[in-house]
C-alpha cells in the first residue's frame, strides 16, 4: 500500500472549494463595456491585437446579463446614471465595476449641474483608473489588480456610497508592469 501512496502523490490535490471558484472567475473575466466619451477609444485599443485582453480571460460582451465586470467609460450625466444603475442591476453576482478615466472618477473637468461627479455616487467601484483618457495598458492593469482581488477571495464592493476602491495612481508600477507584458 505504501507504493501506491508514494505513486499517486503528486497528483492529488488538496483546495477550497472557494479557491477554485475564484480561481474560475479570474480567469474569465466578461466586461460590460460602457463608453460614454474620449475613453471608450482607449477601451477599444486595449481589446486591440497590441495590447489584447484576451490573454488575460477578458472578453467583451455587448449584454449585462452575460457580464460579470462593468467599464465606464468616460462622463456620466445625470440623465445617464440611472441608466447605467439599471444595467449594473441586471448583471450577475458577483459583479465588479472599474471607473476608467478622471470624468468617471470624480466628473472631471466637466464640474457642471448636470454632470455626477464620481460613479461610486450611484455604482460601487472596485477600481479607478486615473488619466485624461487613461492609456490602454492602464485599463489592462486595472484588469489585472481585479483578477489580484478576486484571488485574494475579495467579495467585490456592496452598495454603498463613497467607497474606498484600489487606484491605480502609482506610475512606477504600471511602468513595470507594461515593460513585462506589453
């Protein structure tokens, strides 16, 4: 009996089934893709074949239903956020939301009556990403630090207002980051 432990050994595997459910989630990321403005192009060039979000489990989908992961994109209006509100509500759990760009952040320059200055106000964030639009390789490790959270078994945001999320304003990491996969 001893050689048929010794055998089998290396083949088994001991986890969580909360390990392996993540591990799944991680590794297929589905974003609901919501350009509003200037940064739904840099979006577009990062699903593009120079950067290609693919290799990291990410694909584009044009229904919430089929989403698990929420870009905006650009300005929110007012008019626009109950909107953008509804689909977030058709979205599966767990469900993520990334701010791309400083008008999604905190309204940008665009401190108007009608502008919302921050999706967290009405969606909770999990990410923001900085820039004026921010470039494609910062979208791309926005995806990466979500895929980092999931791991690490964080739930993702509950609705709340003014949420706390993970920024990516450190430009000596991303720096880094893109000389090792771009």
């Amino acid at each position: 009996m001893g050689s048929l432990t010794e055998r089998y050994k290396d083949n088994v595997l001991f986890t969580t089934s909360d390990s392996i459910i993540n591990w799944s989630r991680k590794s297929s990321l589905w974003p609901e893709t919501f350009g509003i403005a200037c940064c739904a192009i840099e979006m577009i060039a990062a699903g593009c074949a120079r950067y290609d979000l693919d290799r990291f489990g990410v694909v584009f989908r044009s229904s919430p239903r089929q989403s698990d992961v929420m870009i905006i994109a650009g300005t929110v209006t007012k008019k626009m956020a109950p909107i953008i509100r509804r689909l977030y509500d058709q979205m599966p759990e767990p469900r993520y939301v990334i701010a791309m760009g400083t008008c999604a952040i905190s309204g940008g320059v665009y401190n108007t009556y009608s502008v919302v200055q921050g999706s967290d106000l009405f969606v909770p964030v999990d990410v923001h990403v900085a820039g004026c639009p921010p470039r494609p390789d910062a979208l791309l490790h926005a995806m990466v630090l979500l895929q980092q959270q999931i791991t690490n078994n964080r739930q993702p945001k509950q609705d709340q207002a003014q949420t706390t999320p993970v920024s990516i304003y450190n430009t000596k990491e991303q720096s880094a980051f893109v000389k090792e996969n771009v």
